[in-house]
C-alpha cells in the first residue's frame, strides 16, 4: 500500500487518476446506470453501443487529439497556443473547399486532408515563427490566429457555409458498418499511439523537454531550440487538422464560427489536469489525454443531472479549480508530507520498538 500511494504521489498520472476516480465514485453513488452500455440498431441499420461511457470517449475525440498538441505546445515553449479552435476551422475549411470540387472517393477524402494539413502545418509555422525566432511569449503570439483565424475559414469557401454530403464521411464521423465503436474514438487510439510510437524511438520527446526545462542548457548540449519550438506549433498543425476533419465529418458541414468554438480553453486544461506544469518541462501525454476525457465525463454527468446547459460551464469551472489546485506543487508538497507521517513515521516507531 505504502509502495502503491509513492508511485501515485510522485507521478504525474496521480492527479488525474484521482479526478477521474472521484467522477467514477460520484456516479456510482449517485446513478450506477450512468455506466451501463447498450445495442442498438442506428439509423443507418448499424449495430452500435450506446451509453454514457460512449459519449464520453465519443465526444472528448477532438479534444484528446488537440491536448496532445498542446502538451508538446506547453511543454517545448513554456505557454500555450489559443489558436487552435481557430485552427481548426481553417483545416475544415480547407477540407470541405477540395470535397466540394470532387466526386466524394477515399482518394479525394485522404487528398483533401492532406491538403487541410499542409495549411494548418503553415500556419503552425506562422506562429512557431513568432514564437520561437521574435521571442513572442506564445499565448500573445497565437492571439492574432485565434482572432483572424474564423474570418480566414469563412473567406475560404468563399463566405458560404458548404455542406458535404456522402456516406464515407458518415464513416469517419460516426460509425463504420461492422465496428459498433465510434469512428473517432478508434482515430484517437491510433493516433495516440503513433504519436507514443515516435516519442518512444525518436529523441523528440527529450529534446521537447530540454527545451522547456532549460532552453539555454539544451543548446549547449547541441539541440536546435528554435526548431525544436516551431516543430511543436507544426505537430499541433496535424493534430487541429484531425480535430477539424472530425469535427465536419460529424456534421457534414463546415461552420466557420461554431466548429470547436471554445476548444482551447479546454485543451489548456486537459493538460494542466493531466498533471503537467503549464510553465513547461517534463509531460505526460496520457494524463493529457485523461484529462480531455474528464472534461468530458464531467460534461456529461452534469447533463445526466438536469443541469442546463448555461450552467454547466460555471459547474464545470467550481469542478476543474479544484482539481487544478489539487494539483498545485504547494497542495502536492502538503501530500507527500502527509504521506510521509502515514507511511514512515509508523515503520520507524516499529524499528525503535
């Protein structure tokens, strides 16, 4: 037990398992059905799953793929980037604008992606730029995509708001026939794990954290600071491209002023609820991602407690400033005290015994 509660203290997966417990408690109190799973037949004929458990992992989709942005964002710069709702836009914009002049195939699907890619990745290069070679603190540097982002969405599909209709895009935005899980959640998984991948056999996650930790130290040590800062703005070009694609394939339209409307906000805070420092340095991507998923359970829960929905945020706030301060370094310091005075004081009176 005492090995257990050490591991959790001193991890930054500590402070997001406990958050995600608590909901988990709380609902099992209040309404265990809140967990059960269903299936059904939806309208396309598709046998699916349907409960609570889906629409969280359903609807943190978007959010979980931008966290991961945002974690390697905050932890190679020390800020974070508000764009990426904006973004976001702009790739689905960008995405629906090459659907549109195409007959709809899976060829002109991954051509229109990778197209919505390349100009997302430029304007994560735009903003890596203000960053990392004009020394721009990044929240300032990303507030002038974050407030033209939305006219340039709109302008590129000529002030029109396209729909695009076609069942391969259903696929991608709900569900593929024979596989009862929602598409993006299976795009999360295999992204998340790509991205795992290449932190694990490339020198990417090292150099990311050098950077934040000790930006001076690590170009002593022979690491590209400024390269290493735009390259986190470029990877976030890829991840709002995916979130922007999900986002139209769900609604089979592009809506330049609602599409992820808000999202940074809660990017931001899935990484701090994951237990990374926002100020930089070491991170954790599976605590961001738990983090997205928090949200969005608590999101949930709240509406499966009748609260309306210009309440939520407010409950949402109270709920997310207690798990922040939970993990602050003074309430963590008073943790490991107290642990200490659980754990170890009682084996040294058992020695001296």
């Amino acid at each position: 037990m005492a090995k257990l509660w050490n591991k959790l203290t001193k991890s930054q997966l500590g402070v997001p398992l406990f958050a995600l417990l608590l909901i988990i408690v709380f609902n099992l109190i209040r309404d265990a059905s809140f967990f059960s799973l269903t299936i059904t037949t939806n309208n396309a004929g598709n046998t699916v799953l349907t409960g609570n458990i889906i629409s969280i992992l359903n609807g943190a989709s978007e959010l979980a793929i931008l966290a991961i942005g945002m974690t390697l964002v905050t932890s190679c710069t020390k800020g974070q980037d508000i764009s990426v709702g904006a973004a976001s836009a702009i790739a689905g914009s960008v995405f629906v604008r090459v659907l549109r002049e195409h007959p709809i195939t899976w060829g002109v699907i991954i051509a229109a992606f990778f197209a919505a890619c390349f100009v997302a990745i430029l304007f994560g290069a735009f903003n890596g730029t203000l960053v990392a070679a004009f020394n721009i603190q990044p929240m300032i540097a990303t507030l002038i995509l974050f407030t033209a982002g939305r006219p340039i969405a709109y302008w590129i599909n000529g002030g029109a708001t396209p729909t695009v209709d076609s069942p391969l895009l259903t696929y991608i935005g709900s569900f593929i026939p024979g596989i009862p899980i929602p598409t993006p959640v299976l795009i999360v998984v295999v992204f998340a794990v790509l991205v795992s991948l290449i932190l694990r056999f490339t020198n990417l996650g090292l150099y990311t954290q050098a950077v934040g930790i000790n930006e001076k130290s690590a170009r002593l040590n022979g690491i590209n600071a400024v390269a290493m800062k735009m390259l986190s703005f470029m990877i976030m070009g890829v991840c709002v491209t995916l979130a922007g694609c999900i986002g139209v394939s769900r609604l089979g339209l592009i809506n330049h002023e609602t599409l992820l409307l808000d999202i940074e906000m809660d990017a931001i805070l899935a990484v701090a609820i994951g237990g990374n420092a926002l100020s930089g340095g070491k991170f954790s991507l599976a605590g961001s991602v738990i983090g997205a998923y928090i949200i969005e359970a608590l999101t949930i829960t709240l509406y499966a407690m009748k609260v309306s929905s210009t309440a939520v945020k407010a409950y949402k706030a109270v709920v997310i400033i207690a798990i922040v301060v939970l993990g602050s370094p003074i309430v963590q310091k008073y943790i490991i005290r107290l642990r200490d005075r659980i754990f170890k004081k009682p084996a040294a009176i058992m020695e001296n015994s």
